[in-house]
C-alpha cells in the first residue's frame, strides 16, 4: 500500500509544501501550495514574517485534504530563532541572519574563547550568521532583557512544529550549525553558553531526525480540514534534508547543494577539524542518522535572486532562464568576481556592488543583464573548483563527479559552467532534493524506507538526472588562474 506524507521546505526566498507518495519501489512529489518568502524591516532591521509564514503553511495543508497522509516534516535555513515566554509567546522579532545587527560581532567572539578551540568544539565555519553571533549581538543591545526573560529558543522548523503539535524541542541537524552544540559529545555545550551569559534554560532537548513529535492539534484538524497527522523531525536544516537526496550509488561523493547559498561538500562518519580545514574555514555539519556533512559556503544563487530583485524594482522583468538566456550570448570571462566579498553579503544594489568591485580589480565593468549574469555565474563556477580541491585536500579523497541537487540544478548554463570549471562530469538533479530528503528521513521514520543508502538508492530511480561534461577546460584553466588572483586582491 501506498504511503503518503507531507514536506514543507521553507528557505530565504520562498516556501513550499509537497506531497509525497512511496509505493515500495518509486517515490513521487507533488507541490502543494508555494509562497514568497523575504525579510521585512522593522525598526530597522531584517526581520521574518513568522506568523505569515506560519499562515502560508496552513493554506498548503488546506489544500492537501485528499491526500491523506500519516506525517510532515519542516525544514528550512538554519540559525535564526524565535524567544518563547512561559505562555510560549515570542518575545521579539525572528530576525533574518543577514541583518546587520551582528556586524563586528565576531571580533567580541574570539575574544572570549579562540576560533580554533571553538572549531574544534563545535565544528562550525567563522561567519557572522551563526546563532552564536546572532546571540552575542542580542547579549549587546536592548533585547538582552528579553533573552533573560526567555523560558525557550526555537529555531523557525521548531517554532512552526511547536504551533503544529506544542513540542518545544529541536532536531540535530539544525543545532549542530548553531556554535553551541558540542559535536565531540553530541550535547549543547554549556562552557561556551556560560562564556556568553546565555541562560542555560532557554537550550531545548535534541531529537534525532525520523523522531515523532506529536500529532498535529485538533484545532489545527478541524481548521484545515486535514486528518489525524504525526509531525516529524527531519533534516529540519534544509541542507541536510538535501543531501540526504543524493542520487549516489557511492558512499564517497562530491555534492553542490544549490540554492541562495551554495553548499561544497561531501558526506563521511566523523569530523575532520585539521589544519587545513580550519584555515579554509570548512564547516562540520550533522547529517541524517548521525552522518558529517563537510562543507563550504559559497555565496550561491544569493547574488543572481539580488540582481533580479534590482531589476523588477526598474521596471524590467526577466525570469532566471531569461537572464542565462542573455548571459550565452555575451563574451566569456570578461569580468569575474568573488562571491564570497563581504560587500555581498547585505542585501541591495547588487549591480553596484559588482561594478566596483571590478573597478577595484582594474576588470571591465559589466553592464548589459547578462554580462551581469555571466559574470556571476562563471564566478561560482570558479568558487566551486577551488572549493572542490580544497576538499579533495582535506578528505585526501579524489571524487569521479560531482552531484548538483537542488533549485540551482535547473540552470542548464551553470551546470555546464560548473563541469567545465571542474573538468569533471556533473550529475543535476533532483531540484527538489530538500522536499525529497525530507520526505525520505520521514519514510525512515515510518519504517517504510531502511535507511540512507535505500533513500538514495530510491531517488535515483524515481527522477531524472541530467549529466553535463566538461567543454574547453583550457580556457576555464585560465580563467581559474584569473580568479585566484583577484581573489588574493580582496580576501573574503
């Protein structure tokens, strides 16, 4: 018999509720209900409309009444949280992690406790997102008094399953990614909450992924229209819900989670907190059922959504195949940058942001739509072949392919950027990994699926897989050389 279940996957630019259906040998998904998603500023800062989101989710499960599923599991991005009262209200904003109230933040950091002794506790990357930073800025400011009012913290998937089913908790993957879980003891790590004055209370118990929660309130129900439904933990960080989706016959593999961020990694059974891990600032991340994710940031499709926001604030629409449309019909590697350049990091006047930077770096302006686009995307192209030998390095592992999961993997033209950049073949697809991961820890969870290597096994005989080879690796060989030094002229 077939077995339905119910993912909503919620990033930095949208959300989404999907169906799926597992029938024992294939698994398929449908969409639901999608939404925008973007921060609103209040009183200044970047902030997320939690209760709109919260209502978009409700719409989708309004909308799913025939298809009769025994579960749902939420995942989304990582690091932002929301304050509960005793009466489990929030106490402030759920601020977004690019807000700038966590500039200069990391230098108070480091000096309280050393960024490698941090790394080696946590197995974290440095960057000014994580819920560490974002609650040291908190300590700082007038919300301080809030913090200690707090009777719990909840990152956004736990706020939205405590208004689901009432379980205040959380789930591994997502607190792993915080700076203040102890990796080495699978714990919160109180030494470095005590160092920040946080109090200790406001930490919630830690489930595994696959974990029942509760059933969803029978107010809920009756609102929705839905039936009796168990709210599960999943990979409640997006990322991790994603790889759990590689279409991977091999237990070593190379992956690019592709999405507002770009995620360089792999997937193996233990830290790896060397050196050169550090130095390269590679993140240790918790995966589904207890597996490493490896990775690194880059500044993904982050840059391309920008510049297309910049765009329809003139006047001018394009979607994203239009953009890459324009960007094939334009001179190759005229211009390149650093995604990874702070300055990109806020949101705003992406075209001016890129333009100066080329001026810094004596390069030609981009001008037209798809000068702009090529010059980002050949950029993350470039960013990924060093981020791929860097962890070819770290791992002293050579990885065959690369997979592309996620939104990003529809871009015909950044896939075959992407192998020729790596001179290697890439595997695109599924785009919907995230929903797909999600659905499957769930089946894991149901007993319906064994584990992570029957969930891959299944993905990649239910969808498609496009595979792109490299072209004309030598002018990416020259162009890589190109990069990496104006990368030397302005350090991330």
């Amino acid at each position: 018999m077939a077995v339905n279940a119910l993912a909503f996957d919620l990033g930095a630019s949208g959300g989404k509720l999907f169906s799926g259906r597992f029938d024992g040998k294939t698994i398929s998904v449908k969409e639901i209900h999608r939404f925008k998603n973007q921060p609103v500023t209040v009183n200044g800062h970047l902030c997320w409309e939690i209760q709109q989101i919260y209502s978009n989710l409700l719409e989708g499960l309004k909308r799913s009444t025939i298809e009769k599923s025994l579960s749902l599991g939420i995942d989304s991005f990582c690091n932002d949280y929301g304050l509960l009262d005793k009466n489990g209200d929030l106490l402030t904003q759920v601020y977004m992690y690019r807000d700038h109230r966590t500039e200069g933040v990391l230098d108070f950091i480091e000096k309280k406790i050393s960024p490698l002794e941090l790394y080696h506790r946590t197995g974290c990357q440095r960057a000014r997102f994580n819920t560490l930073v974002q609650l040291a800025a908190q300590t700082r400011s007038d919300d301080n008094n809030l913090l200690q009012k707090a009777e719990k913290l909840l990152f956004v998937p736990d706020l939205l399953n405590f208004y689901l089913c009432g379980e205040q908790s959380t789930e591994y993957t997502i607190a792993s990614v915080s700076q203040l879980f102890d990796r080495r003891h699978n714990s919160w790590d109180s030494e470095i909450i005590q160092k920040f004055d946080l109090p200790q209370k406001i930490f919630p118990d830690v489930n595994p992924s696959g974990h029942r929660l509760a059933e969803v309130k029978k107010e809920i129900l009756e609102k929705t229209g839905i039936n009796p439904l168990s709210v599960y933990t999943v990979g409640h960080h997006d990322t991790a819900s994603a790889v759990v989706a590689v279409p991977s016959l091999d237990k070593n593999f190379a992956y690019i989670s592709s999405g507002t961020w770009s995620l360089v990694g792999t997937e193996n059974d233990h830290m790896i907190t060397t050196g050169l891990a550090f130095r390269e600032n590679y993140a240790n991340e918790g995966g589904v059922l207890g597996r490493n994710r490896l990775s690194k940031n880059v500044s993904g499709l982050w840059l391309i959504q920008e510049f297309q926001r910049q765009l329809q604030e003139t006047g001018v629409k394009r979607t994203f195949e239009e953009m890459d449309l324009e960007a094939e019909n334009t001179k190759p590697f005229k211009s390149l940058i650093n995604p990874d350049d702070a300055r990109f990091f806020m949101p705003g006047n992406m075209v001016e942001k890129i333009q100066h930077f080329c001026r810094e770096t004596d390069q030609p302006l981009p001008e037209t739509i798809g000068e702009v686009t090529r010059c980002i995307k050949e950029s993350l192209a470039l960013a990924y072949r060093q981020a791929l030998e860097q962890l070819q390095e770290i791992t002293g592992h050579e990885f065959p392919c690369v997979h592309v999961i996620g939104g990003g993997a529809r871009s015909v033209l950044l896939n075959q950027m992407s192998a020729s950049a790596l001179h290697k073949p890439v595997l695109a697809g599924p785009f919907e990994a995230t929903a797909i991961g999600n659905l499957c820890t769930q089946y894991i969870g149901l007993g319906k699926i064994s584990g992570l290597e029957e969930a891959r096994r299944l993905v990649r005989s239910s969808f498609t897989i496009e595979e792109y080879t490299p072209i004309e690796p030598a002018a990416w060989d020259g162009a890589y050389e190109r990069f990496l030094s104006i990368k030397k002229k302005t350090p991330d």
